[in-house]
C-alpha cells in the first residue's frame, strides 16, 4: 500500500478504491496538495483570499436571546454565513482552486446538493478565469433554483442529472464518471469531506479554519473551552471544519446532527461509497438506500471517513432530528436573533434547542451556523403553508 493511501485512512475507513487510470490522477492531486500545503507561499495567498475575498475572520457571536429563550448553556454561533457566498463552502473552495491553479488546471468540475458549494465554486472559478461545470440532481435543481441561477450568472453550465434520486449522490457519481473520462484537463473540486484519497483530507485541512478561529476566539471571550460544539452532518465538511482543532481536547463534546430520514451516523454500516470506505445506509441487497433531508446538502447515504470513525472511536456523538424540529429552529433563530439559517444548519440548532437546556448557565454551546438561509426561504414558505 502506499504512502499517499495509507495517510488517507481514518482507523478503518477511508482508503481509495478507484480505476488505475484515476488512482494516478489521485495520487498526484495528493502530492501536489502535500507539497502546497505546508508552503509559505500557497499559506499566504490562501490567507489572502479568506481575509480580502471572504470576508474572514467571521464572528463568534453570542445569541443572547436564543439563550434566554432555551435556558441553560450560552449558545454561541459561530458565523460561516457571513462568508462570500454565504456559507462555509467557500472555505474549501479557495483552498482547492489555488492548488487547481498551481497544478495547471483550465476545467474544473464540482457537485451540489444544495446549491452552496456549487456557487462557491462558480465564483471562484470565474475569479480566476477557469471553465466551471457543476452537476447537480434534477430534484435538488428544482428545489434550489435560485442557487441554480447564481451558478449561471457566474458562468458555470450547471449540468441536471436524472439518474437515481436526482439528488446529491447521483450528482456525485456523475462528477466522478467526468473525472474518469476527462482526468488529463480536469480537476474535480470535490466539496466534503467524502471520496477517495486525498480529498477528505484536503477538505479538513481547508475547512479547519472554522475551528481555529471559534477556538481562539471564545478563549478570548470566555476564558475557556465550549462543553460542547454542534454542526450538522450531511458529508462532513461544515462539521470536520468545526470540530478539527477540538478533536485533542476530551472536555469539549463533538456532536453531529443528522436529519432523521438520512441517518447514516447513527443506522449506518461499513460500506465502500464512491471510491471510500465509511459508514453507509445500504438496503437489503447491499446497495445504498434512497435518503431524503428538507435540506438538500444533507441528503447523502454516506458520509465522511474520518467521521465515521469519530463515530466508532466515541470521540464525537452523531444524533438525528426531525423536520419539524428543524422548521421551528429554522423560524425560533429568525425570530430572536434577526439570523435566517440554512435549512441545514437549522439542524444543529434544533438540537441545541434540546441539550443546552439540560446543561448549566455556566457552560457554553458553540454551534456552526454553516451559511445563511436566504436559498431556503421560498422552500420554507411553501411547507409552513401546508
């Protein structure tokens, strides 16, 4: 085995079971990504990017209100949806496109589910001259047709796909049959913390910043670790980027929320998915279930290795929440706060809506609020009309 996959294993998941043809491509991403990452020149100008085109640092902000209304434990929220593009996608983007640039890349092909690592993606690409195309599921195109626009706006040929669900995975699979056929002139730029070595490793890297920032800053403002940290959990990118710079502090409790239709954390069973290793929902013939989320970047029956192996370890808890818990967390924050969360971060806060009252005054809930609900509004007003 080499070394390259060897690094790309999380305990007993991850790995990366593709074509040869790919795992060459694969194997080269990897160590072009090990050779920049650690260079100060490439930390400079990704530096640059987050501060002057992201808009980052992004707040750690106590949500006074919301803490009066559930007792217990402060809840602070940490601000992904203030970024360029509103959510934490754009993180991972910029990251990815600097190397994609540096590796001489002119094509870059990506998948969304709801939308937001698709416009992230667009609009890097069209800062930095590159062709753009984005698979998406027909379902969730219709579900986040003003995602779908922005795309187009930003000169990306959003391409539908019918196959399956419609949905993310099938976007996934499509994306990676692209790869296959065009490796020579294409980077993928893959948007969790899922597939093959080494993009679940690149994605955390990326998106550890989340963490490094919400660590320093409620230090700063607390003069201690939170007891808890929640993000929600579709493939894993919001949530690896929250919990990575807490995984070596054993007081601060890592918890997943996934929604109840698309447990793959909590029912899930080891599988391949993908090219990747991780735990998986199959049917009885062995073969991945349909999943369905009221958020869209959620609806995944997979999910990130080294997820899968917090899971198993015991160093972070996976839960799941109803969609109704989730409209009345999506609707309770607009309310007290003036913040509109995506339907997908709405999930970790419906679940702090039950923990933080179990908890004491004196201890502190930090949720990733990972990108802003404006994709989800006409969604959420055609369910509360029913």
């Amino acid at each position: 085995m080499s070394e390259e996959l060897q690094e790309g294993y999380f305990g007993e998941f991850g790995g990366s079971f593709v074509p040869p043809d790919l795992q060459e491509v694969l194997n080269y991403l990897s160590a072009q990504f090990y050779k920049y990452k650690d260079d100060a020149e490439f930390i400079e100008e990704f530096h640059y990017y987050l501060r002057e085109y992201v808009g980052r640092e992004n707040p750690l902000t106590f949500a006074e209100r919301l803490t009066d209304a559930w007792g217990g434990a402060k809840i602070y929220l940490k601000r992904e949806d203030l970024n360029h593009t509103g959510a934490h996608k754009i993180n991972n983007v910029i990251g990815q496109i600097l190397l994609a640039k540096r590796m001489g890349a002119k094509r870059v092909i990506a998948e969304t589910g709801a939308g937001q690592h698709g416009v992230a993606t667009a609009t890097a690409c069209a800062m930095f001259n590159m062709d753009c195309f984005i698979y998406m599921g027909a379902e969730d195109m219709q579900r986040q047709s003003l995602n779908v626009f922005r795309m187009e706006l930003l000169g990306a040929k959003v391409v539908p796909v019918t196959k399956g669900q419609a949905r993310l995975k099938d976007a996934v699979d499509e994306a990676l049959g692209d790869l296959v056929q065009n490796y020579k002139n294409t980077f993928y730029l893959l948007g969790s913390a899922v597939g093959p070595h080494p993009f679940p490793t690149m994605v955390k890297h990326f998106q550890s910043v989340v963490s490094e920032e919400s660590k320093r800053q409620i230090l700063e403002k607390e003069g201690k670790l939170p007891d808890a940290v929640l993000a929600c959990v579709g493939g894993g990118s919001n949530a690896i980027g929250a919990f990575a710079h807490y995984l070596d502090e054993p007081s601060v409790r890592l918890i997943g929320v996934e929604p109840d239709k698309a447990p793959t954390l909590t029912e899930g069973v080891p599988g391949t998915i993908h090219g990747f290793k991780c735990l998986v929902l199959l049917d009885e013939e062995g073969n991945p279930k349909p999943t369905y989320s009221i958020a869209a970047g959620l609806d995944y029956p997979g999910i990130g290795p080294e997820h899968s192996h917090l899971k198993v370890s015991g160093r972070a808890d996976y839960v799941t929440v109803t969609n109704e818990e989730v409209l009345a967390a999506f609707q309770e924050l607009s309310h007290t706060e003036g913040i509109i969360p995506a339907l997908e971060s709405a999930h970790a806060l419906a679940y702090a809506k039950k923990l933080a009252p179990t908890m004491g005054k004196e201890q502190i809930i930090i949720v990733n609020l990972s990108g802003r609900g404006d994709k989800d509004v006409e969604q959420v007003f055609e369910m509360l009309k029913k």
